[in-house]
C-alpha cells in the first residue's frame, strides 16, 4: 500500500474499502486529472503522505506511523505537500 502511495498510480484504499470514490477516478473530469497531475509532480515522500492523508482517510498518525517517519515529519510534509498542490493548481487554472 505504501508502495503504491509514493508511486502515486493509484491513491490505496484501506483494507476492508472495496471500491474507490468516484472522484478519484482518474477520468473522472479535468480537475481530477489536474490534481492527479500536480500530484505526479510531488516528491514521492510528500506524494505518500498526501495519497495516504487526504486520499486513503488515514489521520496524520497513521500516515507517519504507516511510512515509519515521525509525527511532525508528516506534518511537516503535508503542509509542504498542501502548499506546492495550491501553487501547481493555480498554475493550471
């Protein structure tokens, strides 16, 4: 699962999810497709926790706990994660 994460070719779904939200459907419509490209062009530790965070649910705790890196690690990262999305979606629009 985390593989797949930091791969980002498809956000993983916890183990008892069956199916993934429609929205994440990569062809879904083009803001999907431009999340999932501003996604791809993350660092793959910032990707995972991302994937991981707002994707798959996990809380914060369980990303670091998931990828074996501190707390604030993945904090850290998500909030850096969070900021170059918003400047990389904003370049699209």
């Amino acid at each position: 699962m985390v593989r797949e994460a930091i791969r980002g070719a498809r956000p993983p779904t916890r183990p008892l999810d069956n199916e993934l939200p429609a929205a994440l459907d990569r062809d879904s419509s083009p803001e999907t497709a431009a999340v999932h490209q501003a996604l791809d062009q993350l660092a793959p530790g910032h990707r995972a926790v991302v994937v991981l965070h707002l994707y798959a649910g996990y809380s914060v705790s369980d990303t670091a706990a998931a990828l074996n890196i501190p707390l604030e690690t993945a904090r850290s990262r998500l909030r850096v994660a969070r900021d170059r999305l918003r400047h990389l979606l904003a370049e699209e629009g």
